[in-house]
C-alpha cells in the first residue's frame, strides 16, 4: 500500500478482480439488451417473484443464461 510489493495473496485478488469486471460487464449489456427487447416469458413478476427459485434450478437458470445472452458461445 505504501510502495511495499504486493504479496501473492493480493496480486492474486487483484487478478480476480479483472474477472468479475468482465463479468459485470457481461451483465450489464445482457441487462441492457434485454430491456430493449425482453423474452416475453420473463416479465416483472418472474423478476420480483421467480428469479430465486429459477436460479436454483439448473433448467430454468440456463433457460435465463440463454435468454439473457450469458451462454458460452
């Protein structure tokens, strides 16, 4: 912090951190563009009532990875 070298520990944080910016950032396009044109199966309630139980469950989460633009293409 005050011009003492970063230990592995950190230096290995400060790698991850990288990761999770890409990740958000992937997020939020996803976000963007699916507010523009939404899947009609996922409207307010599914956001405000459903996404907990469809996270949990593996078909439903990759139903709404694929619908956000989140798969691995």
């Amino acid at each position: 912090m005050h011009g003492d070298t970063l230990g592995k520990k950190h230096q290995d944080r400060l790698l991850r951190l990288e990761d999770l910016r890409a990740i958000v950032r992937r997020l939020l396009r996803s976000f963007v563009e699916f507010a523009v044109a939404p899947a009609s199966s996922y409207d307010k309630s599914f956001w405000q009532e459903q996404l907990d139980a469809a996270l949990v469950d593996t078909a439903e989460r990759e139903k709404l990875r694929e619908a956000l633009k989140l798969t691995q293409s």
